[in-house]
C-alpha cells in the first residue's frame, strides 16, 4: 500500500488516527465492484468538513475506491 499526496489538513487529521487503526481503515475499504471490503492502493487524502476522505484503487480489481473517515466529532487524542 502507498500513499500519494495528502492535502495539509487531510494529513494532520491522518496523524491524530492511531497507526493500528490507521491500518484497519486501509485494509477495509468497499469496493463496489468486488462488492465486498478490500484493501487500498495508491492512495491520497483530502479534507472536508473537518472529515478525512481517502481515495485510491482497490487492491483486488484496480477500481477506483473511496472510503470516508468521520474525524470531525472525534474526540482529541489524550496525553
């Protein structure tokens, strides 16, 4: 799995997620035309609405996938 580019905010809310979860949202992404949960390639992130979307080709097929991480109403990360 290689990310691309990641928008400034996109990679500050990427940061914040912890790396093992981080790693469970790029192993599960749907794939419409797998029509099942695949893996991410070639992946980039943008922001919007303070919410992280990823988008990239899906490891089985190629297809494009898109997978939406709901980051705006999470709580802050803990010291």
């Amino acid at each position: 799995m290689s990310a691309k580019e990641f928008s400034f905010k996109a990679e500050l809310l990427w940061s914040m997620i912890p790396p093992d979860a981080q790693k469970g949202i790029l192993e599960a992404v749907w794939c419409g035309q797998c029509r099942s949960a695949v893996a991410i390639t070639d992946y980039f992130g943008t922001e919007t609405n303070g919410n992280l979307i990823l988008e990239g080709r899906c490891a089985r097929c190629g297809g494009r996938v898109r997978r939406f991480v709901e980051t705006s109403e999470a709580p802050p990360p803990q010291n």
